[in-house]
C-alpha cells in the first residue's frame, strides 16, 4: 500500500504505530478526520496475517467512524485503533494484561486528546479499565455507559425496520426471516430484538457456545458460516467482520435486504453497491445502521454526566434518518451509501467552513 497516497487521497490526518517491548503491545491508530471534534473509535484485537493488513484494516474503519459520528450528528471526528495478537492468549494472565492495556493508555495520553478510545472486536470493558488507570480518553467503561453492544443491536434493528418499510411497506417483520451472520456481543442482541417481534432467525458463528446459547433462547436454526450467504431469507444481517459483501457472496445472496451490524460491509463500495442494486438488494448503509453504539458512548462526555434516556433518542432516531436515506435514493436513483456519505460530507464541511472564519478572524 502506498500508505501516503492512500491518507491524500481519502483525506486522513494522521497514522501511527506503537510497539512497547516490554508488554508486546503492536498497536496501528489511524485518525481520519477531526474538524467536528475529536476522533473516536474502538480498539480492534485481532490476529492479522500481517502488518499491512492491520494498517489497512485501521484505515477503512477509521474513515467509516467520521462518517458514522458525522451522520449520527455527533461533536466527533473518526479514528480506530487495531491490535495485532491474539486476546484469548492474554486473558489468561491477569498481569500481563493488566500492563499490556495500561501500556496501551499511556500511548494513548501521548495522543493529548485527539483520540478516544472503546471496547471493539477481542476487546471488553475491562480492558478499557485498565486503559482509563492511565487516560481518560476513553469511553464505553462499568458505572457509565458501559458494554455499547447493546446500543449498537438496537441501532441495527431499526435499521432493519425501517428497510422492511422501504421495502414492504411495513415495519411488521413477524415470520421474516433474518440472516445474522456473527452472533457475537451485537449479533446476539439483533438476535433477542428480532426474536421479541417474531422474526425467524437463521445464524452461523466461529464459536459453538455462542450458538448454542442462541439456538436456546430464540430457537435459531444454525448453518455453517460459508453456507450463510446463500439460505433463502428476507434480510442478511452481517454482524462479524467486514467485507462480507463482495464479487464472491453477492451471486450467492437472496435476500432483500442487507442490513447489518459490521463495519466496512461491501469490500469495495462503489462496486458492490451497484452489483447489489442490480440484483434489487437493497443495502443499508452500514456506518448509519450500526451507529448506536458510538451515540451511547458519545454521552459520557455529555456535560452532567451520561444520560441513557437522551442516548436512546438518538438511537432511534435512526430508523428515521436511514428511512429518509433509502427514500431519497429511490427517488433519485443513486446508491444509498452515496446519499449517506453526502449528507455526512455536507456537514463536515459546513463546520470546517465555519471554523475557518473564526480561526481567520
């Protein structure tokens, strides 16, 4: 990756590597966009096959947090930080993870603000405890807004809802079925939400206990994970990782509607939002419909403190805000993700504008 190139080109501000010896801690922050506030965005634990891979990886996610907080009408820019190496392995030692998250604390405190910190893939609010012992540029922690899952779940939901109007011309989704690939932390808050209003849930997952636990309390019927793209179903819920969308699952989807948890579903939008147009997929644009959990986080820096009724407004404000999405598309006949990133670059825009004439006065 011509990695320079790569930040002109989609407007980052700043890419940064970190390695303590000491902890092992090998961690990527990529800050995409700060000119409506500081940038924010999960930590990311994963076992990359490679340092480019994790740079990349920080890159797309990060740019897909500024428009995420932008739409979601956030006082907040896009970052993300990814952690190459493997979470379960430091779990097993108290210790060490105790120092390897308060080394990565320190870092962030060098960072003076510019980035904030939550839990994300391989990672917990634990680990975000520790992180706080050495900054408090980070969010999502116990006593405040706590685990953003279940924000998120709901986020994704009325994303869910609101398709099924666009499409149906009903929010009723008793006996849809929905497709959830990834039954994690969100996948299974989507799962108890959709199972409350009667839909039948088809799941796929790495982990057997997680399955299992689904399959008992909402008597989801389970299928291996590359068999997930091609069970006849009314929405495909991705709620794993990204990029599930592409040249090889599109032929195989049907469904409706993709709606999901992820970030970065389409491997490469502009492509593979037109290949799902011409199918009649409807795609809901995923920084919009996984918003939720960025908006609960966001009110720990409320002044007066965290306020759950005023998170959960705007959380379901969402269905509302992707209604009107998938509306003007259809109107317009463009992509719902360009309609989404318009209305997101609109707004950077006009408060970089209005920056600028203070910082020139």
């Amino acid at each position: 990756m011509d990695k320079f190139g790569y930040m002109e080109k989609y407007g980052f501000e700043q890419l940064c590597l970190f390695h303590d010896k000491s902890t092992g801690l090998k961690v990527i922050t990529a800050i995409h966009n700060t000119v409506l506030g500081p940038a924010l965005g999960g930590s990311r634990f994963w076992n990359y096959e490679n340092e480019e891979l994790a740079i990349e990886d920080a890159l797309r996610l990060a740019r897909g947090m500024t428009y995420k907080s932008a739409l979601a009408g956030l006082a907040l820019g896009g970052g993300k930080s990814v952690i190459i190496g493997d979470a379960s392995v430091l779990r097993k030692d108290p210790i060490k993870r105790e120092a390897f998250w308060r080394a990565f604390g320190r870092y962030l405190e060098g960072l003076n603000g510019r980035y904030i910190t939550a839990e994300d893939v391989g990672t917990s609010t634990q680990d975000m405890v520790y992180v706080n012992m050495e900054t408090d540029h980070v969010v999502g922690l116990p006593g405040r807004s706590g685990d953003p899952s279940p924000y998120t779940a709901l986020g994704v939901f009325k994303s869910i809802l609101a398709c099924c109007n666009h499409v149906y011309g009903s929010d009723d989704i008793t006996g849809k079925v929905v497709a959830v690939q990834g039954v994690g932390n969100v996948g299974y808050c989507l799962c108890k939400y959709l199972h409350e209003v009667g839909a039948k849930l088809i799941i796929c997952d790495v982990s057997q206990e997680r399955i299992d636990k689904v399959v008992s309390e909402f008597g989801a019927t389970v299928v291996a994970p590359d068999a997930i793209y091609g069970v006849e179903c009314d929405i495909y819920a991705p709620c794993a990782l990204g990029a599930t969308v592409n040249d090889d699952t599109i032929p195989q989807l049907k469904c409706k509607i993709v709606c999901g948890g992820a970030n970065n579903v389409l491997r490469d939008a502009p492509v593979h939002a037109v290949a799902l147009q011409n199918r009649g997929i409807v795609y809901a644009p995923d920084y919009l419909a996984n918003a939720g959990g960025v908006i609960n986080v966001s009110y720990e820096r409320a002044e007066g403190g965290y306020n759950e009724e005023a998170s959960l407004r705007d959380v379901n404000f969402i269905y509302q805000r992707m209604l009107d999405i998938l509306t003007i598309a259809k109107e317009t006949g463009r992509l719902t993700y360009e309609v989404a990133d318009e209305m997101a670059e609109k707004r950077i825009e006009a408060v970089r504008a209005i920056k600028s004439i203070y910082t020139h006065k």
